[in-house]
C-alpha cells in the first residue's frame, strides 16, 4: 500500500494497488480519481458511498499492512496466531473450543483500554472499536515499525469450527438455554414455572416446567423456536430468541424473493431515476449493486411468518433479549423463575412500531440467491432479502409499493 499526503486541504490518500487513489478529508466530501489512459477522473463521493466501495475493493484481498502489525500484536500480547480478515475495517480472532469469544473481546478490550460497540449486523457479542490504539514499537517479519496509530478498524471473535455448538450464531442461545437449565434445576423431578417479564408490559408463563431443549438449527416448515420447554404433561413452549441489536427478523430470500425480483426488474425496466443499478464484476462473474436500497410494506400475514412461523406462534413467544454468559437475569419465589426481559411478543400488537418487520432489499457482494436468479438470467446475484426491523433501516432506504 501507497501513501500520499495532501496538506494544505487536510487530505490524506491512500493509493491501493488498483488503479485508484481515495483523497479522503476529515470533513466533507471524498474523492475518487481513477486513471485511464493517463486522464485522472475525479468523482465526489459521500463517506458512505466511498465506505461500500472500499470495502468491497477489499473483499478478498490480502492482509494489508496495518493488519499483520495488528495480528503481531495480538499474538505478542495474548498468544493467537488465528485470524480472519471480512473487509479492510473488519478482521477476527479465531476463537479455539477452550475459550468463549466474549471472553476473548472483554480480556483485549480491556488490556487495552478500548471499548465493545453493539450495533445493527454485529456479532451478538458486539466488536472491539480499535480506533485510537496506539502501538509504540512492534517487530513484523524483520521488520521495526513506530508510532502506529489505529482508526477506522473493528475486531471481533468468532469460533474456529462455525459448525461446533459455540459458533457465533447461537452463542445467545445457548446462554439463554443455560440460565433456563439453572433455573429449572438439573434434577429429573424437577419443575418449574417460568415467567417471562417484558419491559414491554407483556408477560408469558409456562408452567410445570421440567426440562429444555435446544432446537435452533430445526428450521423445516418455517419452524421459529430456539428453544423449548417441555413441562410434565408434554406441554411444549416454542420461544424464539432475538438479540438486543438484531438488524432483521428473518434473512428473506426465499420467502420474500419472488416478490423483489419483480419490484427490482420492474425499476430497471423503468430505468427509475432515483435508484440507480451498477453490474460490478466479481472474480469471474458478475453481481449487481443497487443505491439506494429499496423496502416495503408486509401484511400482517407476512409479518406473522417472518415473526412467528408456524411454531411459535401456535404455542410460545418471542424474547428480546441478550443473554451474557453469567449474566443471568432472573429470580427465584416459590416455585416461580422470573425472567426479566426486554420484550416479550407474544402477538403482532406486542411488538413496537420501531421493530415491526418490513421488507428490505440491500446489497451483499456474497449473496447469491435462488429466488432472485442468476445475473447471465437476468437475475440479481449480488443482492439480499430480509425482512428487516423498521428502526434499522438507512434514512436513505427509498420506500416503494
């Protein structure tokens, strides 16, 4: 990687390998200047867009330079040598079975000073916000680099064996499934009422209850739960789990995807002005980008599979909730195990405005979907569907009908 300084406007560029140099200002607009045939272009281009852009050029590139002094570090400090690198503002430690990857974020967030940041589309467990980190000395390869400042970079943990039971999609669950064994006791003849409490006002008991299962990767027929309790008379509560910062309810594609190819070859047709659609080639094929992403309106019916499915909401409930590894929050009175949550929907009406599921249509450089066809057919590879919490969507997001 090339460096290039621009002073007197406070521009620092940053030159890759590629053919094209970003000017990137503390304040204001980007710049990208790309070279053909000795002619430099300069385009404008917002943060977010230039964002997208550097981001998808480093998709699959290699380990840039910050990183390997990064990864040095991290081995030098705390022995790992494993590590994943999604995009140039996001690399992973690969966690091992004998230890817990929110283990792994609180030791070096702290050791470091630096805090965990949960957002939208994050890991359950939230990132390492490495801006401001500062090396003074560290060895790489032979060589000595000083004075290395850190911005704009995430760190996060995710489990070496994504098929293993501690990966990153069910880490929540099975730290809810843990406080629910606790509290109902590990005794056969065991059993408990347990009482889920919403900060929504809306409370859910499943009484005489007796042993818990771990379901989450039985998905056939639109089933929802990630959990269930069974009670002595073979009663069974599906409960589905979201986290605290889950972007969507469901990732669409094949429920919602017939529907957005139509909106989506029904805008190219139009040639819409105000959406505009860029095929962009990827290795040896080629996806399609689309700015601004496009939502819409689901019926209740829809909104009711993307929530519900066809377990949870013939017997159970929704708990929004993060679940911390010890961090369990419920108490014991009587033979009653209150948990104290920050939702429980047990009908469309319980869930706020704020999280009510709407169709969504983004991009997602890795998403090649059935439902929405191959680009050589005329279809969108390139493109996700999900059904997608209202709050999370980008001020920008274009609303059609």
């Amino acid at each position: 990687m090339y460096f290039l300084y621009f002073f007197g406007a406070g521009f620092l560029g940053m030159a890759f390998a590629r053919q094209d140099i970003y000017l990137i200002a503390q304040q204001g607009p980007f710049c990208k200047y790309q070279y053909t045939a000795n002619v430099a272009i300069m385009t404008f281009l917002s943060y977010k867009d230039w964002l997208n852009e550097e981001i998808a050029l480093r998709k699959g590139a290699k380990v840039s330079e910050k990183e390997k002094i990064l990864m040095a570090k991290l081995e030098a400090d705390f022995g790992y040598k494993d590590f994943k690198i999604e995009s140039g503002l996001t690399m992973y430690v690969l966690v091992g079975k004998e230890e817990y990857r929110e283990d792994v974020l609180d030791k070096i967030s702290k050791a470091y000073g630096l805090k965990i940041i949960d957002k939208p589309s994050m890991s359950t467990l939230g990132m390492i916000d490495m801006t401001g980190f500062f090396i003074d000395s560290i060895e790489v390869d032979g060589k000595t680099y000083t004075n290395v400042h850190f911005t704009q970079l995430l760190l996060g943990a995710k489990d070496k064996d994504k098929q293993g039971k501690k990966s990153s999609g069910i880490t929540n669950e099975l730290n809810f499934l843990e406080a629910l064994q606790n509290a109902i006791g590990h005794s056969a003849t065991s059993s408990r009422n347990i009482i889920f409490k919403g900060k929504n006002g809306q409370e859910y008991i499943c009484k005489d209850v007796i042993s818990v299962e771990h379901s989450g990767k039985d998905t056939a027929n639109r089933a929802k739960a990630d959990i269930k309790l069974i009670s002595k008379g073979n009663n069974v509560w599906n409960l589905s789990l979201k986290k605290n910062n889950a972007e969507y309810w469901e990732s669409a594609d094949t429920l919602l995807g017939p529907t957005a190819k139509k909106h989506l070859d029904a805008i190219r047709n139009n040639k819409t002005k105000n959406i505009k659609f860029s095929a962009i080639e990827k290795g040896s094929s080629m996806i399609w980008h689309i700015s601004p992403s496009i939502s819409w309106d689901l019926d209740d019916k829809l909104k009711k599979d993307v929530v519900f499915g066809s377990d949870v909401g013939a017997s159970g409930c929704v708990i929004h909730h993060t679940f911390r590894k010890g961090g369990y929050p419920y108490y014991i009175k009587d033979n009653d195990a209150i948990f104290e949550v920050d939702g429980v929907y047990v009908t469309l009406k319980d869930i706020p405005k704020k999280e009510t599921p709407v169709a969504h249509v983004r991009n997602d450089s890795s998403r090649k979907s059935t439902a929405l066809g191959s680009f050589e057919d005329g279809g969108y590879p390139g493109l996700r569907v999900t059904a997608t919490m209202q709050k999370h969507l980008s001020k920008n997001t274009l609303k059609i009908r």
